[in-house]
C-alpha cells in the first residue's frame, strides 16, 4: 500500500515540477514581447496568480502524503 502511494505522491510531484517549468517559460517569452507597459504589468500579475495557485497545489501534495 505504502509503494502505491509513493507511486502516487512522485507522479503529483512531477506534475507540480512541470507546472513550475512551463511558468518559467512563459515568462521567458513574455520578456521577448515588444508590448506596452500595461501589458506587461497584467502579464506580471498573470504570472504571480499562475505562481501563487501553483505554490496551493504544492502544499496541498505535501497535505495529502503527510
């Protein structure tokens, strides 16, 4: 039972890992947008929302195999 749920918790963390990667992607390619200043303001606080729910999910993995 123990091995399944080791199983489980590497696989929800290799998502959570993926999900940090592709943040930092995109905020690779938002720096290679020529926008206008309000864009990249809303393009900021994109990132933080998508950080800040990424950031619940890992606690929420440490939860649940605590």
């Amino acid at each position: 039972m123990e091995q399944i749920q080791d199983y489980e918790w590497a696989h929800d963390w290799k998502i959570i890992v993926g999900i940090f990667e592709n943040i930092d992607k995109l905020k690779s390619l938002f720096t290679q947008l020529d926008v206008p200043y309000l864009r990249v303001v809303q393009q900021k606080i994109l990132i933080l929302n998508l950080e800040k729910y990424a950031w619940s999910l890992q606690e929420y993995i440490i939860q649940k195999y605590s």
